[in-house]
C-alpha cells in the first residue's frame, strides 16, 4: 500500500472528501519520514514540525465543515527565496543577515489561501547561482537516487524532496533553468510557465517561480493556483481561466523539433541522447512530425549573459560589508570577481544577448509545435562540485539548451525521459510557445503515457 507521504496531491484531495484519510494523517506520516531521511540528503530549512500540524489540524476541521479550499491538506515545500510571512529569506548564502519577511510573496500566498499546508523551506546554493546542493548557509544537499550525486539546482532542495516523497508539490524558481536542472537530474517533472504566468516578487528578466512534481496531473494542478493573479508583479501576465487540469492532446499530426546540438556548451553525452532521441522515436511511432533543429545559440551569446551575470552578482556582493563578502561561497565570489574588471561596453553587450537569444530561440522554435531536446548534457554530477565543470571560468556549459527559453520567456518542462547506466535519470525537455503553458503540459502528460512504468521512487528510510 502506497504511504500518505508518497500520494499525488490528487490521491490526497480524493482521500480527504472520502474521509479515507485526513491531513493531520497525512503530516504525522510526512513528518516522520522527513525525519528518517534528511540526515541523509538536507533538503529542507526552517522546518517547524508544531507549525505544519497546527495548519494540519486547522485544514482538517474546514474539511469537516465543508469549507475545503482547491489545495487544502496538501503538503508543499517552498524554495527559500520565496518569501513566507515571519521566516527569513537566507538566499542560501552565509552573508544575509537575516530577518523575518513581512508577507508571503505572490505564489507562497496563493498556496497558502489555497489550504496547502506549507511543511518547510528548501535548500538552494549562494543566491541562485551555481547547479547545486553547495551553500555557505544551508547543509549539502544530496540526490536521492544516488547520496553521492549533487540534486542539481538551484532548485535543489526542491527536487531532492520531491524524488524523496516529501509530499507532492514543491515551489522552486528558474532563470536559467534552476527548475528544469535538478528536475532532470532527480527524475521529477519540473515545469518552468511562461514569463508572467505566475506572480513573483522580486520579477525580473528570466525569472518564473513553477511547481516540482512526480506527476503531470500534480503540476497543472498546482498551476489551478498559483497562475492566480497577484498586482506586486508588474511583470506579470494577464490573468486567464485556463483549463489546467484538461490534459489530452491528439499527437497525430502534431510537428516536433528534435534540438540536440545547442550549439555551445558540454557535448550531449552519448546516453543522454539516446534516450532523448527514443522518446522523440515514441512520439513519431504515436503519429506525431519530428524534425531535426540545427543549432540555434552561439558561445557570444552564453558569453554575453555570463558578463551581465557576473557584474550583477559583483555589485551585490561588493556592496555588502566586508565581513559579509568574507562569507560568501569561495566559487561564488572568484566567477563574481572578473565583474570588476568588465567595462561598460562588455556588459552593455552582455546583456544585448538575452534579447539576441529570445530571438534566435522564437526563431529557430517557430515553426514547430513543440521542441524536445535533453535539458543536461549528461546525469546527475558529484555532490561536493558546485556545477558539472566545477570551473568558475565556464560555469555555464550545462546550461546551453535550458537558458534560451528562459530569455524567450517559453514554457518548457523537464520530465524523466530513462535512467542512464548508473542507474541515474536522465531529463527529457518540451520547450512550447510562448503563453502555450498548457499545452506544454498536455504533451509531457502524453510522454508519461507513452514511456510506460517508471522505477520505484528511492528508499532512503
């Protein structure tokens, strides 16, 4: 029998309105596996085990009353840089000082007015920056399927606990494809929508918050909420009444790019393609157009937006008091430190390339329905390294083909496509058009159909 902690959001919502279950079950049995498991993978932060019962206990009785809300009862764990009311927001780094944040920001609020039972804050590494577990403030995060192997990141702690069963949803963000990154690496889905489509705050160029599922069904529902509206993020899109939940797709027909040389970066390992290539395979097989893409981004381009980054990063982490800048991650301050010697024009040019980028990906992305591609150029890297190259001179080589969708502002999902010969799995990307957040979803739910029974979840209690 499947455990409460181990249940789909879906499963949880349909036990609680047949009274076979309720969410104070749910959180004892949460609870007591997170506390068998992370010693071993450190995915969580500000955990309070009396908060999480107490909001278990008050979902409960609106069950009991008939009030329930669209998410009430399911547990979720939140990337700490969103914000939540009364917790501090660390940015992973030893260097903040902290403080309780005033209010939740956008898609912590939705949650929250949604009945989800926020359990825990996850881990990140040093303000977002690096594919990995490594922080200065929080403990190493580790991969579930293999204690050995990094999660990814920066989504880390995100993804270790959904591989884990921490419950089953979990709020990370992306600009260059923290989501989609250690999704891919821990065999769940991770859905990066649109620019806009769900409210942040802080918004800026590239950044989405988006859901980490193990299922498709898990992730359109959670977008039910958190795609709600929110007037803190000017960036933000119009609010539509989108049908989330509706998942079929008729794959006869459909037109398919298959993207698997980015152009630049880490080449494409021979069983990460492999295995990219047999699901486009499948689809073909299931009636759908697959194509070849050629490559579509340049090494200037993930030069340009490596300087914009740096200089960014520099100026905060130069601007903070020098005992603070001491406490900063080592990788993280020596790839920022090239920053104060880049001028104006390089990062004037730098930062030209995200629009440079978002046009070549419409481009080359325009004339298909959806676009496969691997979202890593290999598995799963070890835990100790701050990225695949661990090289703070090209710290961007694994990126090639999730960074492009976050500058075109296109949804794209990473999903598990196979396991490597490690036993590792390996992340299959749909990149759509852009606004096309549904329809994202729709084809990576027929992938699940298609690709068939997956390997039990890691037994780590």
């Amino acid at each position: 029998m499947t455990a409460l902690h181990d249940r789909s959001a879906a499963e949880l919502l349909a036990l609680y309105a047949a009274r076979e279950a309720s969410p104070v079950d749910v959180m004892r049995d949460l609870l007591a596996h997170i506390e068998r498991c992370e010693p071993r993978i450190a995915a969580t932060w500000a955990l309070d085990a009396e908060a999480a019962l107490a909001q278990a206990r008050d979902s409960q009785a609106r069950w009991q009353r008939g009030e329930q809300r669209a998410l009430d009862g399911v547990p979720v764990t939140i990337k700490e840089n969103i914000a939540t009311r009364g917790t501090p927001v660390p940015l992973g780094t030893a260097a903040t000082v902290l403080a309780p944040a005033a209010a939740d920001a956008p898609p912590a609020a939705r949650l929250r007015e949604a009945g989800a039972l926020i359990v825990c804050k996850t881990t990140m590494p040093d303000y977002g920056m690096l594919s990995s577990g490594l922080s200065s403030f929080h403990k190493l995060a580790r991969n579930p399927w293999d204690l050995s192997k990094s999660p990814g990141g920066s989504s880390a702690g995100a993804a270790a606990a959904c591989a884990a069963g921490y419950g089953p949803l979990h709020l990370g963000t992306d600009i260059g494809g923290s989501i989609r990154l250690p999704a891919g690496w821990c065999g769940v889905v991770g859905f990066k929508p649109s620019l806009g489509r769900i409210p942040i705050d802080p918004p800026y160029a590239g950044r989405v918050a988006g859901p980490l599922t193990r299922t498709i069904e898990d992730a359109a529902l959670a977008m039910t909420v958190l795609s709600l509206p929110d007037a803190r993020d000017a960036m933000s899109l119009p609010w539509q009444d989108i049908g989330w939940r509706e998942l079929d797709i008729r794959l006869r027909g459909l037109k398919l790019g298959l993207w698997l040389d980015a152009g630049w970066g880490t080449s494409v390992t021979t069983e990460v393609r492999a295995a990219v290539e047999a699901a486009a395979s499948a689809f073909e097989h299931a009636g759908a157009i697959v194509e070849l893409v050629p490559p579509f981004t340049t090494r200037a381009m993930a030069d340009g937006m490596d300087h914009f980054w740096r200089m960014r990063s520099w100026l905060e982490i130069s601007g903070l008091p020098v005992e603070c800048q001491a406490r900063v991650l080592p990788f993280i301050r020596q790839w920022a430190a090239r920053g104060e010697t880049l001028s104006a024009a390089q990062v004037f040019r730098g930062y030209s390339q995200m629009a440079a980028l978002r046009d070549a990906a419409v481009a080359a992305t325009q004339r298909f329905d959806f676009v496969l591609s691997p979202v890593s150029p290999a598995v799963a890297f070890a835990a100790e390294s701050a990225m695949p190259s661990n090289d703070p001179a090209r710290p961007f080589e694994h990126i090639a083909f999730t960074l492009p969708f976050n500058m075109s502002e296109q949804p794209a999902l990473a999903l598990n496509a196979g396991s490597g010969a490690s036993g590792l799995p390996i992340g299959l990307q749909i990149a759509g058009h852009r606004h096309d957040d549904l329809g994202v979803l729709r084809l990576a739910r027929a992938w699940e159909q298609l690709r068939g029974p997956q390997p039990p979840w890691p037994a780590l209690a």
